[in-house]
C-alpha cells in the first residue's frame, strides 16, 4: 500500500500532511548541519578506501554500490561510500533525554524488536501503527548513506510516470538526522551503527538504549537474504562467497564481532537493554514484560497477550505496515525474492551450510568468543 503524502517530521506523535516536495526542501534549508550553531565534535577516526582489488571484487558482486567502499577507524567498520559525507552527522547526532533506540547488528530482529517497542511506549495503539509505516514511526537513521545517487537516479527512471512514488524515492535520500531534529514528542530511532560511531554521549543522554544480538550463522544467513533482495546493496554472489565476506569483515557494519562485543560492554549501563534474539524467540511474552518494564510501561494480561499474538511471526509477515511493501513498491525489494520479514526461526543456517564451511565457521565463532564471557544461547 503506498502512503500517501506523508511528511515523515514527527509531530507530538502524529505526521503532518503537507507536500512532500515542501518537506524535502525545508529540511535541507534548515539543517545544514554545518551551520546550524552547534559546534561539532571532531570525528575520532579516519576513513580509509578499500584496497583496490578488493573494491572491484565487491563492486562486481554488490551492484547497488556503484562508487565503492570505505573502512572507519582501528577496527574498520565497514561501508559503503556514502558514509563518508555523514559519519560526523551521526557521530554529533543530537540525543534527547526521551529518545528510545533499537541498535543492533542488522537481521537480527531489528523489526520485530521496533514494532514491539514502539507499541509498548504508545498505549498499544494499534491503529496508529496500521495506519504509519513503520519505517516513518521507527526512522532508520543510516539508510539515507546506503542509497547511491547512480541507484537511486535508476529508480526514479523507473517510476516517472508516478509522482508520489518520485517523491518517495526521495525522502528515502534525506537523512534521518535531519528528519530527527525537525521532530517534537518521544523519538524512536533505528541504527545498526556500534556504539563506538554513535554519539558519544548516547548512555549518558537519559535515551533509552535496546540492543539485540543474534548469533552469527543466522544473521549471515538472514543478512545474504536481504542483500540479494534489496537493490540499494544488489549481491549477485552465492552463499559461500557471501560469508567468505562476512567473516573477512568485508560486509556494510562489520566487523560483527567487535559490534557485539561493543554492545556487551555496555550492558549494564542503566538506561541500557541487552538481549538475544534467540530468548526473545523462545519466551516472547517474558520479554515484552521485561521490555516493557525497561521502558516504565506495564499492562494487564490480556493486554499482554495481545500484543503476542500482534507479533507472532505469522501474523508480523501478513502485517503490511512492518513489511516494507513502500520499497517493493517502488523497486527497491525485489519482488523474486524472499520478503523484508522472513521465517524468524533459529537454527535456519543449517540449510545453507555444508560440513566444510560449518567447520570453518565453527573455528571463526571459538576464536572470536575465546576471551569474551558473551554466551549466545545457540551457538
């Protein structure tokens, strides 16, 4: 379903209505972070361009990027090249004491873990969330970096004789940052960035922090889904070369483990959430409680019930509003492959790796755990 005419500035909750077109050209007038009288903290670490060889490798398997790719700081997180002209907006990012965030390594619940926090903090107001997309209630703050000018100049070539889907594609390429600081009432907040490129001061801001990791077999799986169904990243390749790069930290957001480890660090902090989304898998309602209460919510059994049953994988895939059907309507998902919501099981890694490569990931997995206390509850 396309939405129509919404201007994705948050305003004490609701959207206003008013042209799209307007809303592109006011945020970019007002938010040139540059000149807004904020003086910006330095960004700590350099950006560096692949090696050579290895950008024309990813480049042939990874189509939605056309420039190539960049690696940040000792630990080389990796990008795309449109991280570059944002990384010291996001590092500034302004956090508010209310602000809520769902960070996490991507396809590992992300989704699922937004829907069920946002309608913890709203009333469960399940009419809101039909009606508002989660991408608009739950703004992905990093999306906009990920979306090449070459690529996106295809998919407005593709839907030319359509309006409102030209100006979708682009208020997909304004960045979150500054839909963010236009918006008043609670901020919800995606981000798959680690802690170390987020605000420096995001734990001690008062924002309320859920981080959710996942085991790495099952990201890599989810993860090489996503990757051949969305053209904005475009993987041409197999399974086996795709976690090849994963493990060789040669995917958007790697290295995984220092993220993990990165997020564990952290999680004692007291406006900070740690969990797997292995335990949420298994006890959805013992951590829609426990999420709830972080949150300082609390609601009655049947209350509770209802949400499960709103979040149950069956039910969350048919959900129109969390699936993402704005991109496959424009283009950007593919409509051959397997949707934005998948199977939600643990354990589907099996199906796609041998005895050869599950041995290699098995080692990859010891050593990476070997000095840490971090204990997946399945792996």
């Amino acid at each position: 379903m396309m939405v129509k005419k919404w201007v994705k500035i948050l305003c004490g909750g609701v959207f206003k209505m008013t042209p799209t077109p307007k809303f592109v050209e006011d945020i970019v007038k007002n938010n040139d972070a540059e000149n807004n009288g904020v003086k910006n903290k330095p960004f700590p670490y350099n950006i560096t361009k692949v090696d050579d060889e290895v950008n024309r490798d990813l480049l042939r398997y990874f189509t939605g990027e056309r420039t190539g790719f960049v690696q940040v700081g000792p630990k080389k997180w990796f990008f795309p090249s449109g991280y570059e002209r944002e990384a010291l907006n996001y590092y500034n990012f302004e956090v508010r004491p209310d602000d809520v965030f769902v960070v996490t390594f991507p396809r590992s619940g992300t989704t699922w873990v937004q829907e069920m926090v946002w309608l913890l903090a709203n009333d469960l107001n399940y009419q809101k969330a039909a009606e508002i997309p989660l991408v608009y209630r739950f703004p992905f703050l990093e999306f906009s970096c990920f979306l090449h000018k070459d690529t996106k100049a295809e998919f407005l070539k593709e839907n030319e004789a359509d309006d409102e889907k030209l100006s979708e594609i682009e208020n997909l390429d304004v960045p979150a940052w500054k839909i963010f600081s236009e918006s008043t009432g609670r901020r919800f907040i995606k981000s798959h960035l680690p802690f170390s490129l987020l605000p420096p001061n995001l734990l001690q801001a008062g924002a309320k922090i859920i981080y959710v990791a996942r085991n790495p077999k099952d990201v890599a799986v989810s993860f090489y889904h996503l990757n051949r169904s969305i053209r904005t990243q475009g993987y041409k390749g197999d399974f086996p070369r795709y976690w090849d790069y994963f493990e060789r930290n040669l995917q958007p957001w790697t290295p995984y483990w220092e993220h993990i480890k990165e997020g564990w660090e952290r999680r004692n902090e007291g406006n900070m959430l740690f969990l797997f989304y292995e335990n949420i898998n298994k006890d959805l309602r013992g951590n829609i409680e426990k999420i709830a209460n972080f949150l300082g919510k609390n609601y009655s059994n049947q209350q509770y019930q209802g949400l499960e049953n709103h979040l149950k994988i069956e039910n969350f895939r048919n959900n129109s509003s969390v699936n993402f059907d704005l991109l496959k309507n424009l283009g950007i998902l593919v409509d051959n492959e397997e949707s934005f919501v998948r199977r939600g099981k643990t354990g589907g890694w099996r199906n796609y790796f041998d005895e050869k490569l599950n041995d290699r990931a098995d080692k990859w997995i010891a050593l990476n755990l070997k000095h840490t206390d971090i204990k997946f509850p399945t792996v």
